[in-house]
C-alpha cells in the first residue's frame, strides 16, 4: 500500500519545516509527502527527510485548491492520503497503524485520530511540547473508536479509491472552514468513517496564518448555511455551528480572549446575518471584507 501525506501551508515557513522533518520519525515512513504553499516564502527552508521523497508545489490561496492541488499532483501515486495541517504532530506510528487499518478493513473509507491534545481553543500548543507527548505516547490498552458522519481536517485520511471524482469545495475560500467536514460527508457514502484511538496526534492549534477574525465570523455564518442548501450537513447540525459561534462571539466580545479577535468575528457574524436576510450571503464575499 502506497501512502502520502499532503500538507497545505501559508505564512508558516519555520512551523513547517519542523512539521516535515518530524516524519522522518514515522516507524513506517510515507512513500511521498506532498506540501503545497502559496509562495516560495511559504515553503522556504522545507527539506526532504532521509529516504522519503518530498514534492513542493504551488496554488491559489485558499485550504480547498490547496488540498485539490495536492490531490491531482498526486495522482495515481498513492492508496491512501493522509491531509495533515501544517502544525499537526502525528504519533510515530500513525503512518504503521493508519496503513494496517486500511489493508485490514476494505470498507473503512475515511479516518482520523482521536487526539492526545488540541491547542485550537486555547493559545495553542508548542511545538517541542507537543514534540514530547508524542513521544512519550504508548499505544492505549482499550480501542476507542466510533463511526462518524464527518471527519476532523487537521488529520483527514482517504481511501484514494473511494474518493475518486471528489474534490474539496473551492467555493470555500481561504482557511475553508467547514470544508473538512463536507469532503468528508461524501466521502462517506462510499464507506465506513471512523475516529480511533489507534491514530493518534496533537495538533498544535497555531494561531499565525489564519483568517482575519471578520473574515472568520462571516465564515461562521455563510459556510454552514451554503453546506445545509448543499446538503451535505443536516439542519441540526448548521443551527448548532452558527448558533454556538454567535453566542460566544456575543458573549465574549467583551472580555475576548488574547489571542482570538472576538469583535471581529461576532462584526462578520452580523454581516453575514444581514447578507442572509437580504438573500445575497456566499461564503466567497470573505474576499471582499
């Protein structure tokens, strides 16, 4: 079985370069690692670790035609792909134990870790401590797994031939948002999607690169209500991502968080809002703010 692991990145050169050398401690190595920046800036520094070959290419911003690129570079090449985020740390044998599951469960599609730490909804994680967890990780004892409708972007892993003819939306722009989840949802008509304690990793939650906090909350707003008229998430799900974003960008707008711009979210928030109420809301106006 061929893996490949594919990696976008922007405006995270050094992040990077520590994330890719850090799969040279694969207990299995990938067969190709696949990193897609913007600009040559975005990879400055990047080098091959011993053995594995490694692929720099480049795309238009935005996470959905960067995964796409690094989709149809790697064509025909691989079995599996593995997305990783820039600042994920996989354990050392997610590479061994992601190959095993998918050689052993023709009719698993899709999976993704259950993570040892998420620095996303905190100041974010640092390297070398997430660098440490990882190696001081032992296989648990007890599998806990559990079918999932969607899978988690920072470590999103495919059965290449269940996915064929798929493509991350490039409707949603820059950092995407939510289009993890839809990619994921079609993927999963095809087969088995499944989180598991055998897969795990931290990732780091940096902050550095992402979207602008307006940009975000519009995103907020506009993506869950594109994906619900797409059908690729259920009603349920689209009220709870946009009512649970309102109600802590209102609540914490005023004692907001260091490092998450808090009024700025709940501003797109509010005109994405206005945008649905006029029947002009498209995640793409994120480009215009």
């Amino acid at each position: 079985m061929r893996l490949a692991v594919i990696i976008a990145t922007t405006g995270r050169a050094d992040l990077l370069a520590r994330t890719v050398a850090q799969l040279a401690r694969q207990t299995r190595a990938p067969d190709r690692i696949i990193v897609i920046g913007v600009t040559e800036a975005d990879t400055a520094g990047v080098r091959a670790p011993a053995g594995i070959a490694l692929d720099v290419i480049r795309a238009e911003r935005g996470l959905p035609r960067q995964r796409n690129a690094g989709l149809r570079h790697l064509a025909g090449q691989a079995d599996v792909a593995a997305f990783f985020d820039d600042d994920f740390v996989p354990a050392h044998d997610y590479l061994a134990v992601l190959e095993r599951e998918f050689q052993a469960r023709p009719g698993l599609v899709g999976a993704t870790a259950l993570l040892l730490a998420d620095g996303i909804k905190s100041p974010g994680i640092a390297f070398d401590e997430a660098a440490a967890m990882v190696d001081a990780h032992r296989p648990r004892a007890v599998i806990n797994e559990r079918r999932l409708p969607a899978l988690y972007g920072c470590n999103l892993c495919v059965r290449l031939s269940a996915a064929e003819g798929l493509w991350f939306d490039e409707a949603l722009p820059l950092y995407g948002w939510q289009e993890d989840v839809d990619f994921s949802y079609r993927l999963g008509q095809k087969g088995l999607l499944v989180e598991t304690s055998q897969l795990s990793g931290v990732h780091l939650g940096a902050k550095g690169g992402r979207a602008s906090g307006k940009r975000l909350g519009y995103s907020q707003i506009a993506n869950p209500v594109y994906l619900l008229r797409k059908q690729t998430i259920p009603p349920r799900l689209a009220l709870r991502l946009m009512g649970r974003n309102l109600l802590a960008n209102c609540a914490r707008s005023l004692w907001p968080e260091p490092y998450v711009d808090r009024l700025g979210r709940l501003c797109g928030n509010l005109t994405a809002l206005i945008d649905l109420a006029r029947g002009r809301i498209d995640p793409r106006r994120i480009l215009e703010l």
